[in-house]
C-alpha cells in the first residue's frame, strides 16, 4: 500500500507545484488539483480497504529514519484510514463544487484548498504533539484564507474573529505543550500517554491548557460566535469542508489528547460536549438563516460527538461504532446540507422551497435531516441506540436525558425546516443546478445510504435495510414515475402478499393487528386510487409507514421494535405533511413523536441493563426499583401515539389536515400501533407500583380524562375532520382504559375498539373527506341538507355513528357491554365516573356530524353537487358491511383472542354458547338483538309508508317559521356554535390548557434561545473574551470540582 | 338454540297491554298535574282520540327519507326498549324478549329512539327542531349520568347485570327492594329519572312558545302518531327498569300497574312544583346534586 | 534567571492578551498578539533551559559523545524556531486581512465590523 | 319582490355557476287538491267523531280577541276537558282561531299559517271584525270579511265574545265536524284561485309561493 505519507506529500507537492504554473493555466491548475485530491482520496481509500478487508494491524509511518521520540512519527491505523479518506472525499467534493470560484481565483485558491486538506489530514496522522500544533495553526492559515473564497463580503470580518482566536487558542496550546514536555520529556502523544502520571491527576495545568485549546477549535459553547459567523458567510463548499472535514479531524485530536490525559479528563469533555450540544441546539432555534442554523447543528453535533468522546470509558469495544456513527452522520448530512445551500438562492430558510421543483433534492435533503436527527436506517440512529443502551447500562441518567433533550430540539427545527420546504411558497429563482454542484450532494446522499447498510452490518441486530417490508417501502422510490394507480395497485397487492405469506406466523393478538394494518390498509387504498397524476412523495411515505408498522408487530425484541416505530414516525410524519394547511401540525406531530420515541428509547435502554440484545418478553423479568421507571418512559412513549390527553395537541391538526385518503390511515390505523405498544407493555410488566401508586391506576385516569376531554373538545369544533380526530383522541382514551384494567375483558374491551374504532372512524373520515372534497370546505356549518345529494356518504355516516356511539345493534355496544362487564370485576371505581360522562357526550358530536353536514338547510352553491368519487364511496361501503358483519358476528374477531387472553388472565372470559355470548355477570346475544331491532324498525316502517303514501314532498323552506318564511339557508341552518349551553356549562374544562403549556413551553425556549444567541454580539474582540472566559471558568469549575 | 316461536305473541301480548295502560297513565297524570292546578283536566280517553285524529288526517307532507325514519326510530326504541326487559317477574309469558341481553342492552337501547328522532328532526329542516335536539342532547349527558352510576352500584352489588337476577335479589319483603339496601344508588336514580321525563324542570327541550315544542315542531299526522304511541310505551318502558332495579319488580300485572304509576308520580308531582331551568343550569344542577349521590353510591357499595 | 525569564514570558503573555482584549484597533491587536507570541517563545525557551549548560549545538567543545550531560534540551528551541516561523506567517495573514478590511470600511475599529451576529 | 327572493346566480365549490329561483326552488309549488274521506263511511264516521274529540287550536293572537282565549286555559273554563288544546306548530293544529280583526299585514302570516296545516282544517272567526270589520269597516288597514280570503267554518259573534261564548262555539264546531261539514280546507282547493285573487287584492307585497305546503 502506498504510504499514508504520500497524502500530505501528494498535497504540498502538487500546491508547490501550482506556484510554479502561470496565472492563465488555471484549467491546468485544477486539473492538478484535482488529481492531487484524487490521488489523496485513493490512498486513505487505499487503507480502508486494506483494514477493512484484510484486516490489517494500524502501521507506524516514521520520518527521518528515527523511532517515535526522537523523531515525529504518524499512524496510519483503521481510524485514521476512515477519517482521512473523510477529509479527502469532502475535500476533492468540494473542490468539484468550487469549480467556477476555484477557477476565477486561480491557483492560489487551489494551493490553499490542497493545503488545508493536507492539514487537516495531518491533524489525523500525527503522533507527536508539536507536530499537531503545526498542523492546527497550517490548518488555521489556510481556514482563513478559504474563508475569503466566499462572495460574502462579510466573511472578511469573520475572517479576521477566528484569526482572534486562532491567536489566542495557539497561545493556550504553545504553553501547554512546552509545559507538557516539561514534565514527561516527550513530545510524542503515546509517550506522553505511558510517561506521565501526574497529567493524569485531573488538575493538570498543562495538560488543561493543551486540552481546552483541541477543544476550543472544537467550537464550545460559548466560545463559538467566530464559528457561527465562518459558517453564514462562508462559501458553502468550504462551510462543507470545515464543518464535516475540520470537525472530523479536531475531534480526532481531542481523541488523542485525551488518550494522553486518560480517564480522569474523560468528564471534562463529556461536560463541555453535552453542554455545548444542548446550547447550541437552543440557540438554533429562533435562527433564520440558513447557513447559521446549520452551523448551530454543527457545533451541537461536534459538542455531542466530544461528549461522546467522553465516555469512552463505559462504551468499550462499541466506542468507535457509537462515535463514529454519529461523527459519520453528522459529516455526511452537515456537508450535503451545505452543498445544497448553494444551490439556494435566498438565505431565509422558507426560501429553501426552491427545492421542491427537484424532488431528487427533497430526497436528498429528507437523507440529511433523516441523518442528521438520528433516524434509521441512517449510521446515527444505531449509534444513538448503542450510546442510549450503554448510558443507561451504567446509569448515566442525566446525559442520556439531556442528550435526548438536545436531538429533540434539533429535530424540532430541522422538520421546521423540511416543513417550509415542502408548504411553503414557492420563491422566484429557481434551484441552481449545474452537474458539479449536484454531483458532490448525489454523492453524500450515496454515502449516507451506504454507511446505513454499513452501520446496520455492525449493528449486531438485524439490518434494518434488509427486512423486507422497509425494501418495498424504499422500492416506491425508485418507482416514482410510474401513474399513482399502479403503484396503488402494486402498494396493494403487496401488503396482501405480504400478510398471506405470513399470517400463520402471529398469535391471535398479533393477527388482530396485522389484519388492520395489511389488509386493512389496502382497503384505505382501494381510496386513493381516485387521485390521479403520479402524486410522488405519497408512496414511499405510506409504505414507510406500512413498513413500520409491520416491522413493529413482528418485533421481537427492543432494537426491532424501536427501529420500526421509528420507521412509522417518519413514514407517517412525511404523509400528514402532505395535507394543505398541516405544515404546523405535522411538525408538532413529528415532535410529539420523537419526544416519545427517545421516552421508548430510554425505557428500552435502562431495561436492557447494557445488555445489547433485548427481548421484549424480557420486559417481564425486571424487577425493583428499576421495572417502575421503565415503565413509565414506555408507557409514556406510547401514549403520544395514543394523544393521550396531555399529549394529544399534534392529533386533531394533523388528523384533521391531512388528505382524505391519509386521515384514516393515520387515526384508523397508525394510532393502533401506541395501543400495540401499551399491550405489549402491560402484557410483560404488568402491574407497576412506584412509591406505592399503582401506575395502572394511573393509566385508568390518563384513559378515562382522555375520553372525556377527547369527546368534549369535539363537541365544540366546527371543523368536521378535526371533530372526527377529537373523537380518535376520546376512542383511545377507552381503548387505553380497557388495558389499564389489567383484566380480561378489559383487554377484550380495547380489542374490540382497535377493531371497531378502525372500521367507523377509517368510514367516517373517508365520508368527511369525500364530503369536504366536494363541498370544498371541512366547516360544518357551511355544509347542510346534502343527504339527498351524498346519499351513500350519509349512509356510511349514519351507520358510523350509530357504531361509535355504542347504540345497539351495531358493534360499539359490544364495545360497551364488554367495558361494563369488565369494570365489574375490576376494583378501581372512580375513573368509571369519568368515563361514564364521556359516553353520552359521544351523542353530542356524533349528531352534530351527521345533522350539520347531512340534515337541515341545503345551502346554495350545494344545489349541484355530486355523489363523492366513487373510489371513495367504495371502501366505506366495505366498511359499512364489515360493521354489519362484526355487529352480528363478534365472534369471528374475538373469540380466538378471548382464548388467546385466558393465559395471561384466566380468570373472567366470555362464554361462547351459540350466539349468546355471556359472562360472569350478563349476557347478551347480537344476532337476537339484530333480528328483533330489525323486525320491529322494518314493521314500524312499512306501516308509516303505508299511511304515508300521499304524503306531499316539500322543499326545504317549505317549514312553519311562525307564519314567515325564512330568509336564507345560512341563517336556518342552526349549526355553528350548536352546543352553545354546553360551552356554558361546561366549557370551563376544555379551556385550552394543555395547548397553552406547550405553546409557553416551546415560547420560553425560543425566548430563552432569543436572549441568550445576543451573547454574540459579532465583536471580534468579545468573541476573544468569550473564549478567555470560557478557559478561565471551566478550569475553576472543574478543578472545583 | 332453539327459539320459542310463542315468545312473539306474548311479547306482543305485553306490547299491547303496555300501550293501553300507558295512554291512560298519560292521560291520568295530566289529569293529576290539572287537578294541582284546580282545573278538571282533559278526559281519560283523550290521547286514545287525539290518537285516531292523528291518523285521521288526510294530507301529510314530507320533508324526506330522514323525515320517515325519526319518528320509526323513536317508536322502535320504545317498543325495544319494553321487549328487551321482563316485564313482570318469574313469569315466562312476559319475560319479553330478554334473553338478547342484559341490562347493558336495555340501557343503550334508550339512545336508539333519542338519536333517531334528532335525525328525523334535523331533516326536517328546520332550526328550531335542531336547537330542541341541541338542547336535549346537551341535557341527556348529565341527567344519564347518575342513571348509569346507580346501575354501576346495583351491578356491584348484585354482582350481575341480568335484570331478572336483580330482581330475585330483592324477593322476600320490602326491606329487600334495592330502596333500602342501598338508599344513596336509588337517590341518584330517582334525581335522574327527573330529566329523563321531559316534565319540568327539565323540560326546557320542548319550549313550546320559544321553539315550537323543539325537535317534533314539522312532525304531524300519522309521524306524530306514532310518536304519540311512544310517548305512551316508553315512559312505561324505563320505569320498567327502574321498578325492576330498585323497587323490586313487579311479579303480577296489579303490583306492576302500580309500582309503575306511583314511580310515574313522582315526576309529575315535583314537575307541578317546580319552574323551567335552563339547560345550563340543569346540567350544573345534575353535576352538583345527582352525581356525587351517584358517585357516593358506587363508593359505598 | 530561568525564572526571571519565564516570569517575564508570561507577563508578555498577559500583556499581550491585556492588549488584544482592550484595543479596538485592528493593528494594534495584532501587535498585541505579537508581544503575546513573544512572551510564549520566553517562556517556551526558558522552559528548555538548564543553568550551567551550554547551547545544543554539536561542535568541538560539546562532542556527541558528552552532549547528553552538557547542553541544554534541544527541542524547545527547536519548538521556538518553528512557531516563530509559524507566527510570522498568521501575523502576515492577519495583517493582510486588516488591509482588506480597512479598504472595504475605512475603518481600522473592530467593533465596527459586527455585521454577522446572532 | 325582497332581494333574498329575487334570481341568484350561484357559483358553486368547483367553479360552475348556475341560476337559483328562490321561489321555485325552496318552495313547493303544487296547489292544494281536493282530499276525500276514508273509503268506509263508518271509518270516515269515526275519523269525524275523534277529529270533533281533539280540536288542536293553533293560537294566533291576530286581535284583542287573543286575550280571551287565555281564561280557557285556567281552571275557571278550562277547555281542556272538551278535548280542546292549543298547539304551538300549525303542523300539529287543526284549527285556526283569528282572534279579532286582521290587519293586512298579519293575514299574510294568518294565510301562511292556515296552509302549513294538514287538511282537514278548520278556520273560526272570532268577533265581529272577523265578519263585517266591526267598528273598523272603514279602517284602511284591516280586512273587513275574512271569508274572503280563508274558508271559515265558524264565526263567534261578539265585541269581543266572552269565553263562555268560544267554549259554545266549540261544541257548535264539534257538531259541524261529526256531521261531517268541517269541509273548508276542501273548499279552498276547490276556490283556490279565488281565494288567492282575494288574497293578492289585499297583499300588495304578495312575496310568497302560492301555496305552502
């Protein structure tokens, strides 16, 4: 193999070179340049593969002919191979992207570009201290002079701030090296590492001085206002460089220094890196320039790297899968990122809706902010599980949270962000796309799909991006160009293939959910076949989520479970982002979401004991004071999928403004998977206590205040979808109370409103879709007296909210019955209470939705209207026959899980005789009930048509209005505000609170982030105070300590 | 299972007797409410004739498919909601049609008339009727409300929901009846049972001046009559109930006849005595006086 | 004598540190900076420095043979020699850049070049 | 014509305009038919008996008349016991009580009301304004002979009639429906367009369909 040395060597030569050629060659010039680059890239490429491959053991590079202390000697190891070949990638990449400036400016540009990749790739090979202070302040001088490449006047003055501080930064590192050397009479870095035992006593100067410096470069917070102005100005392509590459390369000499330093400096770092990481995610969050709030993310991502650094005490033979994973991911997305900024004209971050005339960019982008926020299939998301499981192993609580809180924030403003993208207007330049410019980001969305497989490889666990159903999902990409009805059809047919081939494979429990998800799913999209054109973006992201979905149900253990529900997130998030006017609600669903999934995270994590692999049958075995804990992070996780009241804010925006087809997919069907969630839960922990509070009890509550607040806040709302996913919020809080019951029918009971609750609120969502299709408006006021237009939507409508509200003969009275049997035999009662109000406000809005819309005035422009299409008609009529079916047969769903439940509660089963089905307390048979209801509702019937038979058919105004006549159907039409003595009774308690906490909560920390970003104030000199500061505090806490 | 073909004359055997002893229990408690206020009152038969005039009257209008269910939907609650419990106690001739459920059935059947005469109302078109729905709905959610906590309490303490078995519970003297072995469960009922009767206080549903009596304002002719029938059955249906849950049952028709009156009475006897709430106040009024006795009730059990 | 020196360094340290944190002149902070890096060569130097020996250079009077015993540690003034160089060098650069920045504002005053913050 | 009345063009929800004629489209516009009896007569018999049985009044107070129909309500006549109720819906009503004289005005909605009762129906004038006019025969503003415009059945002659008086018109009511001559709301289809001609003379402002239903 070429020596690692050839790198720097190929480098300086070919800048030297460049000197030598005439200002008018600069084609020649870049040429050399390039190849220079090309042949840097093979050489680290080179080593990779050699130590991959083979194997090989890291090798020693000395110069001058001397062993290590006499002579600087290099390395040349599976690291170094790795983050060199990092350093030349971004660097020949960015050299592609810079062409035209490269080209304008000449071979000096070039000489500088050469010559600070060669330094940063130094900065990796160097062993020996002083050396590393060479290369830190070569890596300076050429920083600052690529920081001139940009157009941006002002990075002249950003220029001159990191020179400040490079200044003083080089000061701090001289003392501490030559003190250093003092004291170990060494200056090479595993010299330094066997020699000193007093560097390692923790109070140190020297080696502080060393060390603070490394990590200076490293951007800290809040010696990092010079960072942040390099970042806005800079050119982009350079911006690329010093983010992936110079990130990459300073943290590696952090890693070196604390090699020296040892354990007892491992805090330190892990302090200054987490603080720096959940900062300067703060700040990011009131940032609206583009590039700054990608250099917020960069120095939270290096912030979280050190920390990660850190503790590479606890995390083993995993340190360099964990830190390398994130180091990757962070490089990868941060450098692709930047590359696409240049391609943007504007520097607003909604300018940025440029990109949606390409969607291979959006894509891109959605890779970068997928890496970025740690989501599988990407190299962070398996890193951020192994950093979790280990944190957790060794009960560093605290870090793990806040790390948690740091990766929420950021995730928080980077689907903002993607939310812009895709919602909001358009701006008038368009995407700026020359091949060398797209080249450079093609390659980094390659690589960051490359380095999933890679990581997923390393994992230990399954590779996500080998389970079948996630390749199908990602198989939809490729075939974006195909009309939406094949690959409605090929969508279809896959998810049946898929159940046929595998239902044998479920318990009942199981079969119960992927019967919704995959033959249920398909029945929601037998509703999309109505869209026409090629509607991209919607495939991929529906069968991300199927794919979650099923992954999530086949889960065995921790890592497949939380991989997939992750999957779901995202899948789900991209579809209820499609809707009009949801970009604000998906994003909190989104937030919502990733909140809890870290909660699911945490659990799993501080379940498993540091174990890396973890059943979810384990769950049983946990016992005190741990099971509580874990308990409720899960529980808690799953409930903002349920939108538990509390955690219920995302639902009725994102439920209410998503597509027609897309509303029942995410309440009919995605909301199960927090309810499959808590069975699994309760199925292992079973009853929890902590500080002799049963949580179940808790759960009771948390159910019973959802269902009530669920149903009361629907009531009041005017929009039909969103009344409808109020409703969802209220179902679950049943479904969710039924569990917490902790006995058998209580289980039934939540079987049965999974089943129930799919089948009438997927019908009604498609009737309110297909309805406000037509009548283009969702306000149910505006609506009225379409029954005789929309015959068929007001059937399925009428038929949906007999079910929900548990009248008989439809299947939500078995709901009920069963939910009355099983809180007999339960010993909790007063949750009941609540729940016992719920159920008949459930009329109020039911009525409401079926009056206001169907019943009473038609309003004018209505006079015209047509049936809704046809292929939304359609799976609401399936849906109207399945509730007839289930109604009369029960059985066919519950009776294997009735049989299923008797092992984990044997006691309080139903009896299954015939058609009656009783338990230990009543009775009751749905086929008796059908036939008589129908006989006598089809008696009474004929005999009113009969003396009916002249009746007169009168219009609508043909009513008694005290002798007048009314004046328009909008002012006979009594609809909105229709409960208005209700909200005077009892509107008190839907008063939004809940909202405004979270509104407070997300105010005070963009005011809290507001405040705080004016601490750079842009002075060069305050950034040097800044700086001086940052030492002189960090050293008194830390020697304080 | 085999099915006793005879269950369907004797459950219409029962439907008929109902109708009758309903319309002259109507009739007579108006009678009574009329003597409270010094007049005579109409005559006993009188809803037996305005029943024959309403299906006398020869034009009758429609206002669409809706406007047909409502009142079937009304009378098909009723008469379901009388079949699906036992009428009178260990008699297999009227026990109905009870083998189809439980008290759970007979509960949630009541929503089966409620919910289809607000449809047949709001087709009808008019505002009125939907402001008479609104109403009535928003008061049904409270006035339910102690109902259900009392059953819960009677459940629990019978630890059955079969109303026959609830029945037997209380055999053997009066000290047995549900009334006094749970006093606080048959309160909360009994406030309850107040809203469900459209009498005032409570009635503000059928303002007759201020929204045409509400949701039946369009409703005439044979529609009415059946709503008229229901008017009769229904009432007599759910003090049906609740004789059976709280007062013991009923195991002839004489002491069914009378229980059922005397129940009956006492809506009408606070309804003479009382004016009209408004419906807010009469949701504050169930949620501050007829839930906690409720919620009391389902503690102490 | 080594102290005296190596007190001195770090007085020109903390002068020149003192200097680029009070001065708003472009150029004077670089000058500050410059008694900066001088105070650290001092101190760099009388760090390596050992009373009674000789400089390191191999010559007839210290052979190689009795260098390990006689002359002073070499590798500070060898550290010395290349972060001068490396000084001039960001000196030079710095200087440049206060050029540019005095051409593009005609201002020498760095609190007037605050356009990127927050 | 009131502009809520007049032609609207409509665009609706997917851009299409098209013309509303609020008068013939919120309104049903067949006229009145002739409505036999029951097939039976012993049927017809009992439908007249219970029809004379259960007399629904449809209040409304047009006059100073109204005010005596309120005694009828107290226990001192009550004429609840005579199978006589008043009905707040003319839906439910089967007989119009103009109570005094009738303002032009008001017999638009007298007119309304009486066609939004199912036939049959019965129409009684009370007082003597519902007659001749009364002592305001020569009043601009009231009609003067209701028979004109509605076919009353009955009139209760008086200034005003004491309650006495209305419970005696009752049961002279109640023997003209049992001997089956309750007839009027038959004679009104059949005179259907001279009671309209009648009606239009007096209403300048005729803003409604013919009939409502």
């Amino acid at each position: 193999m070429v020596s690692a040395l050839y790198i720097l060597i190929a480098a300086l030569g070919a800048a030297f070179f460049l000197g030598f050629l005439k200002d008018g060659m600069r084609a020649t010039a870049y040429a050399l340049t390039l190849a220079a680059l090309v042949f840097m890239n093979f050489i680290s490429a080179g080593w990779v593969w050699v130590f991959v491959v083979d194997g090989a053991a890291p090798v020693e590079i000395l110069t001058s002919g001397f062993p290590p202390p006499f002579a600087i000697n290099l390395r040349m190891g599976l690291t170094e191979a790795a983050l060199t070949l990092l350093v030349n990638l971004s660097g020949l990449l960015s050299a592609l992207y810079l062409k035209d400036v490269l080209l304008a400016l000449g071979r000096r540009s070039m000489a500088v570009l050469l010559i600070a990749v060669m330094a940063l790739c130094g900065i990796i090979l160097t062993r020996d201290i002083f050396n590393l202070f060479v290369f830190f302040e070569l890596a300076a001088i050429a920083t600052a002079g690529l920081i001139l490449l940009s157009e941006d006047k002002r990075a002249l003055s950003a220029g001159f701030k990191y020179m400040i501080v490079a200044q003083a930064i080089s000061v701090l590192l001289l003392i501490g090296i030559i003190f250093s050397y003092h004291a170990t009479g060494t200056l090479n870095i595993d010299g330094m590492a066997e020699a000193s035992t007093e560097l390692k006593t923790g109070a140190s100067i020297a080696f502080f001085l060393m060390f603070i410096a490394v990590v200076a470069e490293l951007k800290p917070f809040p010696a990092n206002g010079w960072a942040l102005d390099i970042y806005e100005s800079a050119h982009p392509a350079f911006s690329a460089i010093f983010s992936a590459a110079s990130g990459a390369a300073f943290l590696f000499a952090a890693d070196k220094l604390l090699h020296i330093g040892g354990a007892a400096w491992f805090p330190l770092a892990t302090g200054i890196g987490i603080v720096t990481f959940v900062a300067a995610n703060l700040l990011a969050l009131p940032q609206t320039n583009d590039r700054r709030l990608l250099g917020y993310s960069s120095i939270a991502q290096t912030g979280l790297v050190l920390a990660v650094l850190g503790q590479q005490d606890i995390l083993g033979d995993r340190y360099l899968f964990v830190a390398g994973g994130l180091l990757f991911a962070h490089s990868i997305a941060k450098a692709g990122l930047y590359w696409l900024s240049g391609l943007i004209a504007g520097r607003e971050l909604p300018d940025w809706a440029a990109l949606r005339s390409r969607p291979l960019l959006i894509f891109a982008f959605v890779t970068f902010i997928a890496m970025l926020s740690g989501l599988p299939p990407f190299p962070g998301f398996y890193a951020k599980w192994e950093l979790a499981r280990l944190l957790a192993g060794e009960g560093r609580i605290a870090l793990l949270a806040l790390i948690l809180f740091g990766a929420l924030l950021e995730a928080g403003y980077l689907f903002r962000w993607f939310g812009y993208i895709i919602k909001r207007e358009q701006p008038a330049q368009r995407v700026a796309c020359t091949p060398h410019k797209l080249a450079p980001v093609i390659a980094a969305v390659v690589a960051g799909w490359a380095l999933g497989y890679l990581w997923g490889d390393l994992s230990g666990h399954a590779n996500l991006l080998l389970a079948v159903p996630l390749l199908f999902a990602l198989s939809f990409l490729l075939l974006e160009w195909l009309p939406a009805w094949i690959k409605n059809t090929l969508a279809i047919a896959g998810m049946v293939a898929f159940f046929v081939l595998t239902y044998a494979e479920y318990d009942p429990l199981r079969l119960i959910f992927s019967v919704i998800i995959l033959i249920g799913g398909p029945i929601i999209f037998l509703a999309s076949y109505h869209e026409h054109g090629r509607r991209i973006g919607f495939y991929p992201a529906a069968m991300l989520m199927y794919a979650g979905l099923t992954l999530l149900i086949r889960a065995n253990d921790s890592f497949g479970f939380f991989a997939a529900w992750e999957m779901l997130t995202v899948g789900s998030y991209f579809l209820i982002l499609r809707g009009k006017h949801s970009e604000p609600h998906a994003l909190s669903y989104i937030i919502f979401s990733l909140g809890g999934a870290f909660m699911i995270l945490a659990g799993f994590a501080l379940a498993a004991q540091g174990a890396p692999q973890f059943d979810l049958a384990s769950l049983s075995l946990l016992t005190q004071p741990l099971a509580p804990w874990v308990f409720i992070l899960l529980a808690l996780g799953f409930m903002t999928k349920t939108a538990a009241i509390g955690l219920h804010i995302w639902l009725p925006g994102a439920h209410g403004e998503a597509e027609t087809d897309v509303s029942p997919m995410v309440s009919g069907i995605l909301l199960k998977a927090g309810l499959f969630g808590l069975i699994v839960l309760l199925m292992t922990m079973g009853k929890q206590q902590l500080y002799g509070i049963e949580l179940t009890h808790v759960l009771l509550w948390i159910g019973a205040l959802s269902a009530l607040l669920g149903n009361l806040m629907a009531i009041f709302e005017e929009d039909a979808k969103r009344l409808l996913a109020y409703s969802s919020i209220g179902q679950m809080g049943y479904a969710v109370f039924g569990l917490a019951l902790m006995n058998h029918l209580g289980w039934l009971m939540a079987l049965m409103f999974v089943i129930n609750h799919y089948i009438y609120k997927s019908m009604l969502f498609l009737s309110a879709g297909g309805v406000a299709k037509r009548t283009g408006t969702r306000d149910m006021y505006r609506m009225g007296g379409l029954i005789t237009l929309m015959p068929l939507s007001f059937i399925a409508t009428l038929i949906g909210i007999i079910a929900v509200s548990g009248v008989p003969p439809l299947s939500g009275f078995g709901g009920r019955w069963i939910f009355y049997n099983a809180i007999l035999s339960s010993d909790v009662r007063l949750p009941m209470v609540i729940l016992f109000f719920a159920g008949p406000i459930a009329f109020l809005y039911l009525f409401r939705l079926i009056h206001t819309i169907f019943l009473g005035q038609l309003k004018d422009e209505h006079r015209k209207l047509k049936e809704a299409p046809f292929w939304i008609i359609l799976p609401q009529m399936i849906f109207v026959v399945l509730l007839l079916v289930f109604a009369v047969a029960p059985g066919l769903a519950l009776r294997r899980v009735d049989t299923y439940l008797n092992q984990f509660f044997p006691e309080g089963g139903l009896n299954w005789a015939g058609t009656t089905i009783s338990s230990n307390y009543g009775y009751w048979n749905p086929v008796a009930i059908m036939i008589t209801v129908c006989v006598i509702f089809g008696s009474l019937f004929a005999w009113l048509l009969f003396v009916n038979r002249k009746a007169q058919k009168v219009k609508q105004f043909n009513i008694v209005f005290a002798g007048e006549r009314p004046y328009r159907p909008e002012t006979t039409h009594f609809a909105w505000n229709f409960f208005a003595p209700y909200r005077k009774a009892l509107g008190f308690m839907v008063q939004p609170f809940v909202t405004r906490f979270w509104s407070g909560l997300t105010d005070l920390l963009h005011a809290a982030a507001d405040l705080s970003r004016r601490l750079y104030n842009g002075n060069g000199q305050t950034y040097a105070f800044h700086f001086i500061a940052f030492v002189v505090v960090v050293y008194f806490l830390w020697t304080g300590v | 299972m085999e099915f006793d073909w005879m269950k369907i004359p004797y459950a219409l055997l029962t439907l008929f007797i109902v109708v009758n002893y309903g319309f002259l229990l109507n009739a007579l408690i108006q009678k009574i409410a009329a003597r409270v206020g010094r007049r005579y009152g109409i005559p006993i038969w009188q809803n037996y004739v305005d029943l024959i005039k309403n299906y006398g009257l020869r034009s009758s209008i429609t206002h669409g498919a809706m406007f047909y269910l409502g009142p079937v939907f009304r009378l098909s609650g009723g008469v379901g909601l009388l079949l699906f419990v036992p009428a009178i106690y260990g008699s297999y001739m009227f026990s109905n049609l009870s083998f189809a459920g439980d008290l759970i059935l007979a509960l949630y059947f009541i929503f089966f008339g409620t919910l289809g005469m607000a449809l047949g109302a709001g087709e009808s078109g008019h505002p009125y009727a939907a402001i008479g729905v609104s109403r009535g709905l928003s008061q049904v959610t409270t006035s339910e409300l102690p109902l259900a906590l009392a059953v819960f309490s009677v459940a629990l303490q019978y630890q059955t929901l079969s109303v026959t078995e609830i029945v037997a519970a209380q055999q053997g003297g009066i000290l047995n009846w549900t009334l006094f072995t749970n006093p606080v469960a048959v309160a909360a009922a009994m406030l309850s049972f107040l809203g469900s009767m459209m009498r005032p206080p409570f009635d503000v549903v059928l303002a007759p001046q201020e929204i045409p009596i509400g949701p039946p304002t369009e409703y005439h002719s044979s529609y009415l009559a059946l709503m008229q029938t229901n008017r009769a059955i229904f009432p007599v249906a759910k003090i049906v109930i609740y004789m059976n849950l709280f007062f013991g049952g009923a195991s002839d028709w004489p002491t069914f006849f009378l229980k059922v009156f005397l129940i009956y009475l006492w809506s009408a006897f606070v309804g003479v005595v009382f004016p009209r709430f408004r419906v807010e106040q009469s949701i504050r009024w169930f949620l501050i006086w007829a839930v906690p006795l409720g919620i009391l009730s389902i503690l102490m059990v | 004598m080594v102290y005296i020196a190596m007190a001195t360094g770090f007085l020109l340290i903390l002068i020149g540190f003192y200097g680029a944190l009070t001065n708003r002149n472009l150029l004077r902070m670089i000058v500050a900076f410059s008694i900066a890096d001088t105070g650290i060569n001092l101190v760099i130097i009388s760090v390596g420095y050992l009373p009674g020996r000789t400089a390191p250079i191999l010559d007839t009077t210290v052979t190689a043979a009795a260098a390990a015993a006689r002359i002073i540690d070499p590798v500070p003034q060898a550290l010395v020699l290349t972060a001068i160089v490396i000084g001039v060098g960001v000196t030079a650069l710095m200087l440049a850049y206060t050029l540019k920045l005095y051409e593009k504002k005609r201002t020498l005053d760095i609190a007037k070049f605050t356009e990127l913050k927050w | 014509m009131k502009e809520e009345l007049q032609k609207r063009v409509i665009k609706g929800p997917d851009g299409v305009e098209f013309e509303v004629e609020p008068l013939r489209d919120y309104y049903c516009e067949a006229p009145p038919t002739v409505m036999p009896g029951a097939y039976i007569q012993i049927v017809e018999d009992l439908f007249n008996w219970a029809r004379a049985e259960s007399i629904w009044i449809l209040g409304f107070g047009t006059g100073c008349g109204a005010i005596e129909m309120r005694p009828l309500m107290t226990p001192r006549f009550d004429a609840y016991r005579y199978g006589v109720q008043w009905r707040p819906t003319p839906r439910q009503a089967n007989l119009l009580m103009i109570s005094g004289y009738l303002s032009t005005k008001t017999l638009k909605r007298a007119i309304r009301s009486y066609e939004q009762m199912q036939s049959p129906k019965y129409v009684v004038g009370l007082g003597s304004c519902t007659i001749n006019g009364g002592m305001y025969w020569d009043s601009y503003n009231t009609i003067k002979r209701l028979d004109d415009y509605l076919p009353v059945d009955l009139y209760i002659a008086g200034c005003m009639p004491r309650p006495e008086a209305l419970l005696a018109g009752f049961q002279d009511m109640k023997k003209l429906i049992r001997a089956g001559k309750g007839e009027g709301a038959n004679r009104y289809a059949e005179n259907f367009d001279w009671y309209k001609a009648n009606q239009k003379r007096v209403i300048h402002d005729w803003d409604m369909p013919d009939y409502s239903w």
